[in-house]
C-alpha cells in the first residue's frame, strides 16, 4: 500500500513527506471501502500539495483520508444560497436508506431513480446542477437502473454518512420523518403498481398518522406520493358521507313509520268513537222500545177491562159491542207490535253491548300501538345521541395523536390540541379520553423553554471544530456561553441579564470555564490561544478587552478549558494531541501531556485530590521541573511503558490513566 501511495506521485514528479505515508496507511487500514477513499483523499491532496511536495500539513488540512470526503461536501454546501442548501439537504436525505425496522442496523446509502429527484424539486435546473457539481466532485455516482435503464442517483462512498457531521445532523433531527416518509413511499409505489387500486388506499390509524405528518414535515413529497394521500383523504370524506346518509335513511324511516303507527292509532281511535256513538244510540231505541212495551201492556190491560164490562153490559146496543169488538182487535195488533219491539230492542241491546266490548279491544289496541310509537321514538333517540357520543370520541382520538405528531415540532399547536381532545368529550359526556390526557401531560411537559439567548454564529469555525459552549457556575448564578464575533458572554442566570462581555480573542471561542469563586474566567479560541479575565461583576464595565493573563503554548486551535476544582490550576486541550497545564496566577507552564495519537476534544478534571504530596512545595504543589525522571518528579509516559500522558503515582500529581482511546463529549 506504502507503494501505490509513493509511486504514483512520483511518476509525476512529486514527493511525500516523511511519516505522510505511514500516517495515510494508518487511517486507511481498518476503513470499510478504504482504497476508494484513499484514491479521493490523495486527489485532494494533491490539489493542496505544497511545490512537488505532499506535507503532512496538507493532508491534515483536507481533513484525512475521511475528512477530505466530509471537507469537499461541506464546501460545496456552502457555495450555495439558502435555497441550494435546502435543495441540497432534501437531496441527501433522499439518498440514505434507514433502519426502517428499528433494529439498530445503520444507516447505508440508497441508489435512487433521477426522476424522483426532479419530483421533488422547485427548480429542476438548480438540482441537476447540483447533482452535477457532487458527482464531478465523486461524492455522488451517476447510473441507470439494470432493469428500467432509467438514471440513478447514489452515493459514492458510505463513508459520508459517518464523516459528514452535517449529513449526520440532519439524518438524526429527520429521522422521525424519513421513517415515516419510507412507509408512505412504499405504500404508494404499491399502489401505483396495482393501477391505483382503491383497495390499497390509506385508513383509519394509519390515515390520520400519514396525514397529519404530512401537514408539519418539512421533507419535500413527490407528486404520486401527495396524490396517494389526497386520494386516501377523499375516500376517507366519501365514506363518511355514505355513513352519514344512511344514518339519515335510517332516522327518515323510523320517523316514518312512527308517522304511520300515529295514523293508525287516530284511525282506530276514530273508529272506537263511532262504536261508542252507535252504541247510545241502540241503547236510546231499547228504551222507546221499552217505553212502548209499557204503553202497550198498560192498553192490552183497559182493552181487558172494557172487555169484561162490554160483557157485563150486554144491554148495550150493538153499535157500542162492534166498538168493543174492533178495540179489542186494536189491542191485540198493538201487543203484538209491543211484543216485536221488544225483541227488537233486546237484539239491539245486545249489538251495543257487542260494539262496546270492540270499542273496548280497540283502544287497548290503540294505547299499545301508542306505547310501541313512543318506543320507538326512544330507541331512535337513544340511538342518535350513542352516535353523537361515538363520533366525539373519535374527534378527541383524532385530536390526541395530532397532538402526539407535533409534541416535539410545535409544542404549543400539541397543547391546543390536546386541551380541545379533552374539552370535546369533557363538556358533554363529563370525562376525558386516557388518550386526551397523555396528550396534553406530554405537550405540557415540553412547554418549558423560557428564555433564549444569542450565540455563536456558525460561519468562521474551523472544519471539524465544535465553535460552541455554554455552562452555568458552581452556585448557578451565573451562566457564561461563547457569543457573536469571537466574543464570550457572561449571564445572570435568575433573569438573563447580560452581565459583561469578554472581546480579545482573533478567532471563534471553542470552550469556556468559570472558576469555582466565579472570580476569573477561562476561554479557550480557535485562534491557538486560551485567556483569563478577572470579573468584576459589581462594576458597571460591560465589556473587556485586555485579558489579565493570555495562556500561548499550543501548535493548533484549542478544544476544551477547565479550571481544577480548587481555582489554582487551568488545563488548555488542542488539535495538537497535547494538554497544558498552567499556573492560574501568572500564566505559567506547569506541564505538556503529549502523546495522544488525535487531537484531544475534552478536558475534565476529576473532583479528588490531585497533589498527593502537596506540603511539599507549598508554593504549587505540582513539580515542574523538566529534566531526567527522578524521586521528586514523575516520568514521562515514554519513560515508563503503559502509562498514558499525565502524571504517574509516583509524583507529586495524578491525572490518571487512559485504558482506551479518549472520547469527544459534545457540550450542550
């Protein structure tokens, strides 16, 4: 490998410096893909080469053999406008297939079709011109598709997806969105596949989870995918609209036939009266009839009388016995006609008792049917508000996973919705839906920013370098934070007043520290540097500029700053692989703790004693003498094998030992 790295370079001439090959080897040797970005690492560095000579400086500079991937990208990044960078975001986003299973497996890259690039682009030209200017730099790989022959776009190394700190920014803070933005993809390649089958179309849960993330996610959707949800919503609207007039047929046919057994009930009722009327008036006629009886009997009984004194009175002449005679034949035909009234009365009594007892079936026919109406009417009631009640519980549903979907885009939008979940079934049924309440415990939870203060803008930080810190003091009082223009800024931490602000610095601050008496505060710069300043809070000076000791020593910009628990020592850590020690109150070096094979990203001082043996040089405390490892001072980690840089238990201080390689602890 050390040959295919030298000998081409000097077939044209150039030269690699010393230890530039076995450095180049080290980083590429464990690389997944590592001969690929050898090959795009040397091009950048040739590119930087300073005359005919590849320098180590250089190689450093393009960011190593991963770094001039992560470099070259970041660049091209920049040279765009706001709208090339978002263009820029939504393509890469594109290209990165995630775990969609969440299982842990990582993140890879994913070959995708140019025409699904161009969908979603604003400005087709800005995106083929883009695509065009990574792909000249062979950061993307351009193809057809085996089967289609239609063109690809993919990534051409995977690498990007772990060097790229903004490729990993993004894909951490979308990842929510690109999970959800697979689903709806695959969903709608499905459907299109199958003719645009209804069948396949979004429902319920799966709907409303699509739909309300599709209204708050800034990924750019394709025209098909936008038409398979705005598809899936209008059937979800026809639905409804069935349900609702089938319910409204329902209500129109119970009311009707309440209607009908209403009529029904009038009719019979009217028929009962009419019964009851033709009843008084047979029961009217039996007592004529009656009447005429007596009147009948009383005649037949004086016909009997006048008979007895017609033959008593045989004298009387004849004219008088034919008189009798023929009264006598009228009585008779009347007590006969008597005797028919009567029967006719009694049939007609027994008629009228026959048509009350219908009558009397008939309004007991009536008030059931009457009792069944009313029933009915109940039922279909009941019915109507059971389905007011269903439907607010599934709005206050609906409502609640809104408010899920938003908790962590729009926390006060998650809040409104959830207090509407809970008051649309509150105020009319008396409770809140479990769902409701999760709801709004979850967006009040993250109701809780209170104040934001101005920081450090991103432009001017070195590539690789972290430009920003923030951290309160021992007793939270007071909150220090790097600012605008390569400036430090110190807070009241009670009511965020700016207090003072720190300007000294000729580079971006990287790090910040206050002492445990908040008396002096420490800032480490990417101009090399690290600074102390004395506060003096209670005077009305709000800016200052001439540090009261200025810490130079390191080869490269500082990461990290940090006072020892007790204020009397400060520990500087730098892109130098080094950390210095230095005196806090005159700004001397006490020690340099070299042999790290990186750069060094943090510095933490452990809360123990750190001078073992302090009574012994009261004036430090720590030996600083350089010099040949004896009794008094401690040996260098090349002195004595398997000590890592700091100072050994033999010494006076201990800074302990490194048993793995030393992390990077990202500040928040």
């Amino acid at each position: 490998m050390e040959q295919a790295i030298a000998l081409p370079a000097e077939q044209v001439g150039v030269a690699c410096e010393a230890g530039l090959t076995a450095t180049i080897i080290d980083d590429v040797l464990y690389q997944p893909g590592g001969l690929p970005l050898l090959q795009y690492a040397l091009t950048e560095l040739f590119e930087q080469r300073q005359d005919r000579t590849l320098t180590r400086q250089a190689y450093l500079a393009i960011g190593g053999v991963a770094g001039a991937l992560a470099g070259r990208a970041e660049a091209l990044f920049r040279e765009q406008d706001e709208t090339g960078q978002e263009a820029i975001r939504q393509l890469f986003l594109r290209l990165v297939a995630i775990d969609e299973g969440k299982d842990g497996l990582p993140d890879t890259r994913r070959r995708v079709l140019r025409a699904e690039l161009d969908a979603i682009a604003t400005d087709e030209d800005l995106v083929d011109e883009i695509i065009n200017s990574y792909a000249a730099h062979r950061l993307l790989t351009l193809d057809n598709d085996p089967a289609s022959r239609r063109p690809t776009v993919e990534l051409a190394h995977e690498a990007l997806l772990r060097e790229w700190e903004r490729l990993r920014f993004w894909l951490e803070e979308s990842r929510n969105d690109l999970y959800q933005h697979r689903r709806l993809q695959n969903l709608t390649q499905e459907w299109l596949e199958e003719d645009r089958d209804a069948g396949l179309l979004l429902t319920r849960t799966r709907l409303d989870q699509l739909a309300a993330w599709s209204t708050h996610t800034n990924l750019s959707l394709t025209h098909d995918e936008r038409a398979y949800l705005e598809a899936s919503l209008s059937a979800r609207q026809d639905r409804r609209a069935a349900e609702e007039m089938r319910r409204q047929r329902k209500l129109e046919a119970a009311q009707q036939l309440a209607d009908a057994e209403h009529r029904r009930a009038e009719i019979q009722a009217e028929a009962a009266n009419r019964l009851r009327r033709r009843a008084v008036y047979l029961t009217a006629a039996l007592v004529v009839a009656a009447i005429l009886a007596i009147v009948a009997l009383v005649t037949g009984q004086q016909s009997a009388v006048n008979a007895a004194q017609a033959r008593q009175n045989a004298s009387i002449a004849s004219t008088q016995e034919a008189l009798a005679g023929r009264q006598a034949a009228a009585a008779m035909t009347a007590e006969a006609s008597a005797n028919e009234q009567r029967q006719i009365a009694e049939a007609e009594r027994d008629n009228a008792g026959a048509a009350a007892l219908a009558a009397a079936n008939a309004q007991t026919t009536a008030q059931a049917e009457t009792w069944q109406r009313a029933t009915a009417e109940a039922v279909a009631i009941q019915e109507q508000e059971a389905a007011e009640a269903q439907a607010r519980l599934a709005s206050a549903r609906e409502l609640s996973l809104a408010a899920l979907n938003v908790v962590n885009t729009d926390t006060e939008l998650s809040v409104l919705l959830a207090m509407e979940a809970v008051n649309r079934t509150y105020t009319a049924d008396g409770f809140a839906l479990p769902e409701a309440e999760l709801a709004l415990r979850r967006a009040l939870m993250d109701l809780r920013q209170k104040q934001t203060l101005p920081g450090t803008e991103p432009t001017g930080c070195p590539p690789g370098l972290w430009c920003s810190d923030v951290l309160y003091s021992q007793t939270g009082n007071l909150l220090a934070a790097s600012g605008v223009g390569n400036t430090a800024v110190i807070w009241n931490a009670a009511n965020g007043e700016q207090l003072l602000v720190a300007d000294g610095h000729s580079g971006p601050v990287v790090a910040v520290a206050l002492s445990p008496d908040e008396n002096r505060l420490a800032i480490a710069s990417a101009d090399g540097t690290a600074m102390i300043w004395e506060l003096a809070l209670a005077e009305p000076t709000t800016r200052l500029t001439i540090p009261s000791l200025t810490l130079a020593g390191h080869g490269a910009e500082l990461t990290d700053v940090a006072f020892s628990p007790d204020g009397a020592l400060v520990a500087t850590a730098s892109r130098d692989d080094s950390i210095n020690l230095w005196d806090a109150a005159d700004g001397g070096e006490i020690v340099t703790l070299a042999g790290h094979d990186e750069s060094v990203r943090d510095v933490v001082w452990r809360d123990v004693v750190f001078c073992q043996q302090r009574q012994q040089r009261p004036d430090m405390g720590c030996e600083r003498r350089r010099g040949t490892p004896g009794p008094d001072r401690p040996q260098r980690p090349s002195d004595r094998p398997g000590l890592k840089p700091g100072w050994d238990q033999t010494g006076h201080c201990q800074l302990g030992r490194h048993d793995k390689s030393v992390g990077y602890r990202q500040r928040q």
